[in-house]
C-alpha cells in the first residue's frame, strides 16, 4: 500500500519526509516522490520530484536537482493502482497552475466521471492516475472560497464530499505557508504531535523517529496541521471533530509491523480490508458487477466454452477454490493445473478458452511460461494478479488486480483471500453476461461477498485460543488436514502453510480420499485438522464429514475441528473446536482459511522459525 507522509514545522521538511518514506519502505512501492512549499507568506510556490522505482532512484534526482528548504513537505511512496509504476504516475501530483500538489493512498472509484467533468472545463492530464483529478478539483475550489484560515481544509471537505471510493488524501497550496491538509475515508492515516511541529502518516513509522505523541482519526474527517493554530478536525461537512489521542509505546522496528511480531501476523490482520479492497468498484448501483478495468468485451466473455485456471503453490488453491464456484455459478467446463505442469502436457486449447492465471508477484516464471503457451495457442489469458505493472498481468489479454497491498511475508496470506474474491468476481461476470444468473441472483451473492470482510474481523477477533492450540501443537511430528468440496483447497493451503513456516511434515486430503490409504498414517495423537462444511444446504457433505471426523478420531488422532457456529453435530468429536461465522458454502474458504494461518504462524514462531522469511524460499520464484 502507499506510504504517506507530511510535515510541518521548524526542520528542513525534505529531510524528514525523506526519513519517513525511508521507514514505510516495507509497506512495498514502485515509485516515490515529494514536494515542499517555498517563498513566504507573500508568493509562495510548490517544488517537486519524482521517480519510478525505489527511494535510490528519487534521492538520485534530488542530487542533482536539489530543492529548496522548506518547513512544509509532502512524500508518497507509491503501489500502484491505476495506471502503471512510471515516473509521470509517481506522486505527488499537482494541478495545472502548479498551485496545489496532492498525494493519495486508495481507490477513488468515480474518477472517471470526475476526470471527463475537469477535461470539459479544458484540464489536460499529465498521469493515468484516479489521483491527478483532486489536485485539479481542489485548484478549482480554492480561489472561490474565502481567503483566511482554513481555506485549504475547506477546499479540501467540498472535494472529500465528491469523492468515492477510499481515500488517504494530503493536499499543500503554494499560498498557504504554514499548513497542510489531509482527509481519510477507509484508508490510513495518523498524525504526529511534536513540539511545534506535526506529522502525517499512513502509520505511525512515517514518524516515530520524532515522536509517539499521536492522533488517530475518524472515518470520513478532515485534519489542517497548521504552525500557528495547531491540529484542527472536522467531518466532511465541516463538524468540528476530536480525535483520539495516544502515545506509541513501540520502537522503529516494531512500528513498521504496525505492532505485530511478524509481517504475517499484520497481513493476516489485514485480511479484512484486503478482501473489502478488492469489491471496492466492482459492484454496480443494482447489485450487479461492473469490471470495466478487465478488458474482455461482453462478446469474448460469451464465446468461451472452457476455462483453464493455471497458477502455483497458494495461487493453484486460490483456482482450485475457483473451479468449485466458477462451474456452479455459470455450467462452463473448468480445469485448474499447477503452472510448472500445464503447458509439458500440451493441452487442448484454442480461442473459446479463457485461461485465467493467477500470481501474487506477476513475476512466476512457471506462471508466466504457461502464460505465454497458452497466448500462443490462441487462448484469452486472464490474470489475477496483485502487482500493477508486473509481466503476468503486462502479458496477459485482460487483468483483474487484487487490491490486497504489498505482501511482504513470504507466505502468501492477504493476496490469497484475495485471490479467492477475485476469482468468484470473475465466475459471476460469465455468469452475469452470458445471462445464466439474473441480476438479482448475481445481487444475492454479491451482498453475500460484502459481508465477508464483517466475517473475516470475526474470525481473527477470536485467534487466542488457536495460538494457543498451535503452541501445544509445536512438537508435532506429522500434521494432516481435512476438506470435502470447497474445504479440500482449503486443507491443502493450511498444509503449505505448515509445511513453509514450520518445517514440518503436513498433508492436506480429500476427506473421502481418507479411507483409501492416508488413513493408515494416523497414529495415537496425530493432529487431524478438519474444515467442515455448513450443515445448512450441504447436509449430505456435511454428514460425512462428520463421520470422517469419527474414523480418525476412532485410530487415535487429535481433532482440531473448523466449524461454522451452531453446527452442534461435530462437537461430540472434536479435541478443539474452532468456530467460524456462517457463510455461504462457496464463499466459506474466504473464512474457514484464516484459523489455518494463524495456526501455522505460531507453530513456526514457537518452534522459533523466522515466519516472514522461511529457509528455501523466496517470495517470487523467477525461475522454471
Ligand atoms: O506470486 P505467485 O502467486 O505467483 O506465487 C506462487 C507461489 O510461489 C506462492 O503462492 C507460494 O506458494 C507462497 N509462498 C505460499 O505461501
């Protein structure tokens, strides 16, 4: 995600701002950029630079094009979201007169309408950024407001107000010498308080280095920072506001995990918003979905009658996952293949074929091969992917991102759920345009997703029992996991996840594969981890789960058991019984996975493995 950082007060705002964009690193970017305010109170002027690529590249061009000092400064590391990493994407941005310079973090979903309304009035845009349109709106509004204090925050409310989507905003104007404004709407942002001087920050590393006084604020609020008149808070209609105030009672390091232990830890936390990210700007005014960004006409959508989901590791799961809803959701064949297989096999493919590939990175090389196979064989290639501007999706026909933010930690969490709403997205447009589903029907599922970011809060809400569970489980010789249906993708991403951090041996099975041979490894005390289905609609599958759960526990083994609440059938049989909301059946994985995470998380921790860094691997395997 984009780091944010703002400055005012008496040091040279550069050299903080520099500071603080250096300590968001971790938050992942392809481009960095700042601005400072220059000249007096009289004829002030904005001063900026930016540079695709890592922090070296703009400290490069700041060598050589120094700017000024200033006691105002704005910086932005950049994720990018519309439009590729280039430098003219990079932020900050300003508007045409140069007046106003604006960095931002999120999505504004009604840009486009927003960037055709200032193109009419003859604006002529310099980026493909959603950004860009606020510098110009707020170029627009300022001079019709009355000069005096809280001008800019004034602006600032009357654009927020227009705006939809998620928004971390910070706005500087050439004529404002003392003060810089800021808005939040579902996205980060914090404020530091030193003495006689404030901070911004899309977390409180931007600038723990100077102090751990902090302000957190509200949802939809406006903060001016100003040198004279200090902190000022308002709602989007101007309300005056109070915000929380606390200290931070955690070091540098500890900050950039956003107080967590591990990278992993804070991307599991963050699975919420990583799942809400990506519906964000999906969904119609109907109910029905709207992935314009995606590039297949209705036409190319219709004339498949076979796809092909091709990807590795935790991203095969995520298409495993897939098969199940793409195939009840729209009739259409689907077959999913781990990348490093599918093109030695020569499969059957040709232009009806979608073949969707999904990666993290957008840099596996297996998945890339099979991408360019598939490419050469006719077929439309879909990539779901994480990284804008990676080669998969750069490759591909069409893209659908996931919004999960920068993934840090080698095991794939965020993206993984991620990945999941993706590919149900991409099962209910084929279902949606090829007129298999109504739009009411497609409505029901799409509520059914919105509530799945609510779901996944909950289920992290009560982890303390799994971690515990987890640190009796450390000495565990073997582990094996359970699922029918949905829940075999499931156990066999809670076994990679075990297998990756903890280092020991873990096998995921269909439940009903059991009986036929694995079976035979349970021995007194194995743990048997086992993702049950609702009983609600899937009775049959749920029924025989159960009576899985009996056969294991009937040779000795230890029963960890994932069920939803008021399933009461399973409590008979289970050592461990880890609840998770209700959820549709094929939207369960969204839920039934995150106990998984947590689990394999404080196993590894406990047997005193690094967990963001686990020993053979890397976090983009770039080679076949
Ligand atoms: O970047 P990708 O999604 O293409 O990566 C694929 C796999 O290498 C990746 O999912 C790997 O299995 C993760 N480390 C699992 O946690």
């Amino acid at each position: 995600m984009c780091g944010i950082v703002g400055y005012v007060g008496p040091q040279n705002a550069l050299d903080v701002v520099l500071e603080g964009l250096r300590r968001l690193e971790y938050r992942g970017y392809d481009s960095a950029g700042v601005a400072v305010r220059v000249g007096g109170s009289g004829g002030g002027q904005l001063a900026s630079a930016k540079k695709a690529g890592k922090l070296a590249n703009l400290e490069k061009v700041l060598a050589d094009q120094p700017l000024p000092e200033s006691t105002i400064g704005i910086g932005h590391t950049r994720w990018a979201t519309h439009g590729g990493p280039t430098d003219r994407n990079a932020h900050p941005h300003l508007s045409a007169d140069g007046r106003v310079a604006v960095i931002h973090n999120g999505i504004i979903e009604n840009f486009a309408a927003l960037r055709a309304e200032c193109e009419a009035a003859g604006v002529e845009f310099r980026s493909d950024t959603d950004t860009e349109v606020v510098a110009h709106l707020l170029a627009a509004v300022y001079p019709e407001l009355p000069e005096g204090p809280g001008r800019l925050a004034e602006a600032l409310r009357a654009v927020s107000r227009r705006l939809e989507g998620a928004f971390t905003l910070v706005a500087a104007h050439a004529d404002e010498p003392d003060t810089l404004v800021a808005s939040r709407r579902n996205s980060p942002l914090v404020v530091g308080v030193g003495d006689g001087e404030y901070f911004l920050g899309s977390d409180v590393a931007a600038f723990i280095a100077h102090t751990r006084e902090a302000r957190e604020l509200g949802q939809d609020q406006v903060v001016e920072i100003d040198r004279t008149r200090g902190l000022t808070v308002t709602d989007f209609d101007g309300a005056p506001a109070e915000p929380v105030a606390y200290t931070v009672d955690w070091d540098a390091a500890a900050a950039e995990k956003g107080g967590h232990d591990w990278f992993m830890l804070k991307e599991i936390a963050e699975q919420p918003q990583a799942v809400a990210d990506t519906l964000l700007g999906r969904l119609g005014d109907e109910g029905d979905l709207v992935l314009d960004e995606m590039r297949l006409s209705d036409q190319e959508l219709r004339d498949i009658d076979k796809v092909f989901v091709v990807s590795c590791g935790t991203s095969y799961h995520a298409g495993l996952i897939a098969k199940y809803a793409i195939e009840h959701w729209t009739r259409i064949p689907v077959e999913v293949e781990v990348a490093s297989e599918f093109r030695y096999r020569d499969p059957v493919l040709d232009r009806s074929t979608l073949v969707v590939v999904i990666s993290q990175s957008g840099e596996t090389m297996d998945t890339l091969m099979a991408l360019r196979h598939a490419k050469d064989q006719k077929a439309r290639v879909l990539a779901i992917c994480n990284v804008n501007g990676s080669t998969i999706p750069r490759e591909s026909d069409a893209v659908l991102y996931t919004h999960a933010g920068p993934e840090i930690a080698v095991a794939s969490t965020k993206s993984f759920l991620a990945q999941i709403v993706a590919c149900y997205l991409v099962g209910l447009i084929l279902a949606q345009v090829r007129g298999i589903k109504y739009a009411d029907e497609v409505a029901v599922i799409v509520r059914e997703l919105q509530k799945l970011p609510e779901a996944v809060s909950q289920v992290l809400g009560q982890m303390e029992p799994v971690r515990e569970l987890g640190r009796s489980m450390a000495d565990a010789g073997t582990i094996l996991f359970l699922g029918r249906h949905v829940g075999f993708p499931v156990a066999l991403e809670g076994a990679l996840k075990l297998k990756e951090l903890a280092y020991i041996h873990a096998e995921g099975f269909a439940a009903g594969e059991l009986k036929h041979g694995p079976i035979a490894v349970i021995d007194e005390g194995t743990p048997v981890v086992v993702i049950v289905p609702s009983p609600r609609g899937r009775s049959l599958l749920h029924g025989k789960v159960v009576s899985n759960i009996q056969e294991v526990r009937a040779r000795g083994a230890r029963t960890i058991v994932i069920a939803e609440e008021g399933d009461e059938d399973v409590v008979p049989y289970a050592d461990h019984l880890i609840r998770v909301p209700r959820t549709p059946t094929l939207l369960a994985p969204v839920v039934t996975t995150v106990p998984l995470q947590v689990l394999a998380c404080e196993i590894a921790a406990t047997r005193g493995y690094d967990v963001d860094q686990p020993r053979n691997l890397a976090k983009s395997v770039t080679v076949e």
